[in-house]
C-alpha cells in the first residue's frame, strides 16, 4: 500500500477543472492522464475496484472534446467515480462480492445524466459488500483506510467513493446512502456527504439494500461541487416508484437551527470527539437562531432499521443468493442477511406503525426549525477494533444516520477540522423532506464558502412547475 496520508488532499474543484478546460491551460485528455496517473501513484489501497485503462480514459476524454459544442456543457471533461453498486453499461458491478459479479447492459439513468453532461467515467469504487455495513472492511478486496491514517476505518459503505475524492483523483464521486453510507465515509475521511431527499436522483440501475429507503449520495470536496453535480443527476424518473420532483430553493430567510441537549448526545466515551463537537454548537449558536429538539424520536426510528424487520428487506433483492451461495458471503454480512428470517409479517406491520408515529411526532419538531445538527459519527475507529467487534462498531458508527431515510430526511455532513488528537470530526445537518436548499445553504455558510442564491432563472423546468402549481 502507499504511504499513509494524515488528512484529505482535495484536488481541484469542478469549476476550477471547468476553467482550465475552458481557458486553455488545462484539457479533459490532459485530465484524464492526470488522474490516471494520480490512481496509479497510489497503486491498489482498496479506493477503486475497476478503473478504466489509461489509453482508454484519455481517448474518452478526447471523444468529449470532439463533441458538437463540448465547451457548454456543464460538466466538460469533469471526471467522476462509481460506486460498485450502480450499473455502468460494459462495466461488471460487483458489490464487492466477485460471484455476484454481472457486466452491465444499461447505464443507470442518474449516472448517463453525468455522461450527457460532458462528465468523464473514470471506475468503479469499493464498498462494504452488498452496501451492508458502514465502516469500509466488509470487502474480500484491500480494505481501505481513512486518509487520517492510524489504520482508522475509512467508513462505508461508500468508502471508495469518499476516498477517491479526499484523495484528490477526482472531484466528486456518485455514492449511495441507506442508512449513513454516504456521510459516515465522508466524515471519516474529511469530504462533504450529500445525501438528497429521496427520489429526486434515480435509483434505476442501483442494486438495491432495502429498496424502499435507498437513496443515491454524493462525494465532494464542497458545495459548489455538490450543486453542480445535483443540478445535473436531479430528475423525475417514471420508472422509479420513488421518484418526486425538487422542493423549493432557499427563501433567503434566517435558517433555525434545532440543536439537542447535550445530555441527548452520545459519543461512546470519545471525549475529545465530544469536546470538538461542542465547541463547534458554541460557534453555532453565536451566529445561528437555535431551537432546543430533543433527539428522542429520532434515535428511537433508528433502533428500528437493524433491530427490525427492514433487514429483511435485504432478503428482497439477496435472498437466492444467501441461499445458493452462502460460502461467497462476506460472514458478517451473511449473519445480517441470515437474520432476516428472524421477522414475520406481524414484525413488519407492528414496526411500520410505530415509524409512522415516530414520524407524526418528528413532522411537527419541523415546525420550529429548519435544520437539525448533530454529530456525523460520535467517534472512530481502527479497522482491528472494527473485525474485532463488528456490529457493535457499526451500530455507533451509524447512531445519528440509521433514521435519516426512515424519517424521510435529507442529510449533508461537512467536514470540520481534526480533533486535539488529529482525528476527523463532522457535522451533520438534516432537513425534512424536499428542504435539500436550505440544508445545503447552511452548510455552505458553515463552511465558509460563497454560494450564489438560486434564482428563478437558475431552477429546472420542473422547478419551475411546481412553482407555477404553487402560485
């Protein structure tokens, strides 16, 4: 493996790409080299799982140039990673599990909106097997690392796909989030995890988790990026069940902030995690109008995703093949899957009705505030204590993220800075349903950086309906 890193090593952003593309210093064939070059560096430390051959890369990116007004389109020569869960026509996806493996006839929806946008494929990413877990070692591949080095986990199940951004090979990578895949990885390697609300990004062509809370994520260095990458992948889809159009922009009013009682907020005994934290709500309440939310309900709909019957909603999608193939099975993850046999219809109708309670209950919290802020993770790990404890490990890693799609929320974590320690620390903010801008404008406030107001003139033709629909 290559020599350990000690935080994220962001490479240029999409528009910095863009306007190297479009002043002359810089070419999508002369990105492509670069970041071929750059993957090759660091040789197989479990970020990518297939990556296109570097010729090959280069004459794609010259193909993009090649095309009728190449220059305007909004992600020219840009390039991007996949993660292994998502279809990409000729291309095998995996899930980290080398017998499950298909090549691809069809390129997810989502992903060819990137394609048609001048973006350029790069590979496939690494993932916990089957997107089950969210620490990053379930894969029979290299099991990567936090680029904070330590032998931390580098968090999943997206973990290549948060890697390939902290990394700097490229400068978003379209991930996948059930249940924290997509913020965990992002906290534990210093990147900004955007998980949007669900159905505004197609799940066709994803392998699905549990289809009916799975939501497709992104990977990026900032804000800016994730807007451009959003206004591209963002889309009704008819062939997805769950598709629904964008909400509405940011109304420019001042964002309330639900924060809970530090007594609500656990941290596993990690008290410089918790000192970070709290020294981060202290900043944010200097600035922010903060209303007091109890985190109760929210928890209590988490203890529900893997203490409940949706694992065995995996059995939907991986059921024959846990039958057929048991031996091909990441262990841990054949434990999860086998455990789904444990619950009965009752289980699923009694677990359903106290999640549409739970989600009375939070519905109305939405009236006080705008965006809850939590921890991303109360703490960290190595990957010896995360084989050495599996589920416990995982459970803490997911004890803020595990209601997110169950409540029917959106999440950003953005990275903070490290610790007394050197550790990553995150934050996390949620928002109800269809509140994606407003989440995405606080988190660019947090982090400092410019963001433009969404004007009517900048809003999708779907936006612009439902803004018709409204008036």
């Amino acid at each position: 493996m290559a020599e350990a890193f000690h935080g994220p090593s962001i490479g240029p952003s999409v528009a910095e790409i863009l306007a190297s593309h479009a002043g002359g210093t810089g070419s999508p064939a002369k990105t492509a080299a670069r970041v071929a070059d750059a993957i090759a560096a660091r040789g197989d430390d479990g970020t990518w799982l297939s990556t296109v051959p570097r010729d090959q890369l280069i004459a794609a990116a010259e193909a993009i140039e090649q095309r009728p007004g190449a220059r305007t389109l909004p992600l020219y020569g840009v390039p991007f990673g996949v993660k292994d869960s998502i279809d990409v026509e000729g291309v095998a996806t995996t899930l980290s599990c080398p017998d499950y493996a298909y090549v691809a006839s069809v390129t997810a929806p989502a992903v060819q909106r990137l394609l048609d946008a001048g973006a350029l494929y790069v590979g496939k990413t690494n993932l916990d097997q089957f997107a089950t877990g969210l620490n990053g070692t379930r894969t029979p591949y290299t099991v990567p690392r936090s680029v904070y080095g330590g032998e931390m986990i580098s968090g999943g199940s997206s973990s290549g796909s948060a890697l390939a951004v902290a990394l700097g090979q490229v400068p978003f990578a379209v991930a996948t989030d059930t249940a924290g895949s997509g913020r965990v990885p992002a906290a534990l390697n210093g990147v900004v995890g955007f998980k949007p609300s669900r159905g505004l990004i197609s799940t066709v062509g994803l392998v699905p988790a549990c289809k009916s809370l799975d939501c497709l994520s992104v990977m990026a260095g900032c804000i800016d990026d994730v807007d451009r990458v959003l206004d591209v992948m963002v889309g009704r889809d008819d062939d997805d069940a769950w598709s629904r159009d964008r909400g509405p922009r940011f109304s420019g009013a001042p964002i309330r902030v639900g924060l809970p009682p530090e007594s609500e907020l656990e941290f596993f005994g990690d008290d410089e995690m918790r000192s970070a934290h709290l020294a981060f709500r202290e900043h944010l309440s200097r600035s922010a109008t903060v209303v007091d939310v109890s985190l109760e309900p929210f928890l209590a709909a988490g203890s529900l995703l893997y203490q409940g019957p949706w694992v065995a909603e995996r059995l939907v999608e991986f059921g024959d093949f846990l039958a057929a193939q048991p031996e091909s099975i990441h262990p841990v993850v054949r434990d999860i899957f086998s455990s789904g046999h444990n619950y009965t219809a009752v289980d699923a109708f009694a677990a359903l009705q106290k999640l549409q309670e739970l989600k009375a209950v939070v519905s109305r919290l939405w009236r006080r505030m705008d965006v809850l802020v939590l921890p991303t993770i109360g703490t960290t790990f190595t990957v010896d204590e995360v084989r050495a404890a599996p589920i416990d490990c995982n459970t803490m890693l997911g004890h803020y993220t595990h209601f997110g799609n169950l409540l029917d929320l959106l999440g950003a974590a953005i990275p903070l800075g490290v610790t007394a320690d050197g550790r990553p620390y995150s934050a996390m903010l949620l928002g109800a349903a269809l509140s994606d801008d407003t989440v995405l404008q606080l988190a660019a406030q947090l982090l400092d950086e410019p963001r433009a107001p969404q004007t009517v003139a900048a809003m999708t033709t779907t936006d612009s309906n439902v803004a018709e629909e409204r008036l």
